[in-house]
C-alpha cells in the first residue's frame, strides 16, 4: 500500500484509510465484536495503517473495537478519532448535541484513550462545529492536550473555510474530514483551495457516497431501520431513482478500465490531490479488497477531466442530510 502525507504536518498514512463507523454504528446491524476485529486485522495485513472511529458511534463501543484490534500493531498505525457531541436531553437523550468547550474534551480524550487502549490520539478531530464555542478556545484545548502529549495532531470535520483558517491560526490543522465524491462535490468550491494553501491535508469520509457509487443500490433497495441511509433525502426511493444516472457515468468509466464503479470512485479521488486519503468504510473482507485495489489504478489527467465533465453534467436529487444533521454543518 502506497503512503501519503497529510498536508504539511508529516503525518504519514497508507493512500486508503478505513472507515471503521459502520462496524458497529450508522449503517444497520452492529457485526459481531470478533468478526469487526478480524475485519480491521486484515486491513493492516493489506498495509492500511490509517483507522477511523469516533466517541459517538454507538456511542463509546467503536471505540473499543478499533483499541482491542489494533492494540497489538499500535506502533505502526494511524488512530484517528473525534470528540464534540454529547447527549441532547431535548432530544430523548440521543447524542445529537454539540460541546466542544476545553474542559469537555479534555474529558472526552481522556475516556477515550482508555477505550482505544493507547497513552495517545494519532489525531483528534472536533466532529462538528460547535456554535456556542469560538473555534479558538476548541483550537487552544487541543493545543493543550498535544503539549501534554496526550494528542499528536488537531483535525476538524465538516468545517468551513473560515472556521478552517480560525482554528488553524491557533494550532495547527493537520487535516479536515468532509464528505467527498463524485456524488458531493461542494468542497472543490472554497475548502479544497483553502486546504491547499494552508497545507492542510483532506480525509474524505463516504468517498463511495455512503454505498452509492458502487452500483449496489438501486431504487428496490430496503434499508434497515438501523440504517442512517433510511432517514437521508437522497436515498429516498425516488431519488435513488433519478440519481441512477450518477452511477451510470461512473460503471461506463470502470467497465471502459476494467475495474469495478468503486475503485474508480475512489482512484477520482487520489488522482486530485496527493494529499486526498479517502476511508471508504465496509463490513466485508471481498469489498475491503475491492477498496484497497484502486490505489493501484491509474487515472490520467484526460481521464479525470472526462469523468468530470460527464457526472457534472447530471443533476443530483435529494439533500445529503436530514434537516436536524444538516443544522451541524459549518459553512
């Protein structure tokens, strides 16, 4: 597995990461704790050595997963995690609020290198930004805890261009975690540009937008009630139906290479920027490899510029989010 360097931190990582959410949150049924262990072992058998997780999913029991499966390989990997929600008691107790005020995450972080079975955080992402917290006190709290050595490097998701350059002139951003894909393109507007000049690196998260982009989801498609994707706008039955068109272009270009929708979704996604490292997620050993595979494909400047032009031609239906996820994005 090839390596890329996050921005200008040095903060090196395999060219793929892996999502590891959907192991046991956010996607349907939770997979049995020995079997979500063994999924992330053959991961860093295959030379990934850049794992994602957060406090929320569950909440707490990814988390544990991911400090148990990695335990024994620690010091070759990359533990990203996120701090900044708590439970919501508007909201029937779900953890949807948003507290990213210092003496909360120096709490989180502490519960949270117990859980990961580790004395430090590779890097520490603020989950969402938090509205009532100026970005700078987030920023500095996170500066306090890489001086006290108990975190390496600061990261922010779903943030804006402004909160970006805000928290970066506090302590340095390592890199921001958005949704990135052919099937969400919006970063390209203001944050990748402002990721390039401040020498940010970029993690997409659902880099296959959430399974899309795979082919393996149609209008027919049932989602469990455990499923995120079942209260999403875009993954109505309708617009699943009208966003088939997206899918299309994209199994056109994979069949015209030989390779499958999903590893040229994500070989779009390397070739833009060499600091780009995507974290599909998966529950399966087969699509785990399909994944990984795609850091071996090579798409020419001619390539991207046609994969481009033909799915920016396509209009996409639906909202990414549901409106009290949507309220939770920085821009």
């Amino acid at each position: 597995m090839q390596k890329r360097t996050l921005g200008n931190s040095g903060l090196e990582v395999s060219a793929l990461g892996l999502g590891c959410m959907g192991l046991s949150f956010g996607l349907g049924p939770a997979m049995e704790k020995s079997e979500a262990i063994k999924l992330i072992r053959a991961a860093v058998e295959r030379g990934v050595t850049f794992f994602d997780t957060a406090e929320v999913y569950g909440p707490f029991i990814n988390e544990e997963v991911v400090g148990e499966a990695l335990a024994p390989f620690r010091k070759d990997v990359v533990i990203a995690t996120k701090f900044g929600f708590e439970p919501d008691p508007n909201n029937d107790g779900k953890w949807t609020a948003t507290n990213s005020k210092p003496d909360h995450i120096k709490q989180v972080v502490e519960a949270s290198l117990k859980r990961l079975k580790t004395d430090t955080i590779d890097l520490l992402y603020q989950h969402r930004v938090d509205k009532n917290t100026p970005i700078e006190d987030t920023a500095g709290a996170v500066k306090d805890l890489i001086q006290a050595g108990k975190v390496k490097h600061f990261g922010l998701s779903e943030a804006g261009a402004n909160t970006i350059r805000r928290a970066h002139a506090v302590q340095p951003v390592t890199a921001l975690q958005s949704e990135y894909s052919l099937f969400w393109r919006e970063p390209e507007q203001s944050v990748i540009p402002t990721l390039e000049e401040l020498g940010i690196g970029f993690v997409p998260f659902s880099p296959l937008g959430k399974g899309f982009l795979t082919g393996k989801i149609d209008a027919s498609t049932k989602f469990d009630a455990t499923d995120f994707r079942a209260i999403v706008p875009r993954f109505s039955e309708d617009n699943r139906k009208a966003n088939q068109a997206i899918v299309d272009v994209v199994t056109k270009f994979a069949e015209q290479k030989k390779i499958t929708p999903a590893q040229i979704a994500l070989a779009w996604l390397l070739a833009k920027k060499p600091w780009i490292v995507p974290i599909p997620g998966t529950t399966k050993l087969t699509r785990l490899e399909e994944n990984l595979a795609s850091a071996s494909v090579q798409l020419s400047a001619d390539e991207v510029h046609a994969l481009e032009e033909a799915s920016s031609a396509i209009r996409i239906d639906g909202e990414r989010y549901p409106a009290t996820h949507a309220k939770l994005v920085d821009r």
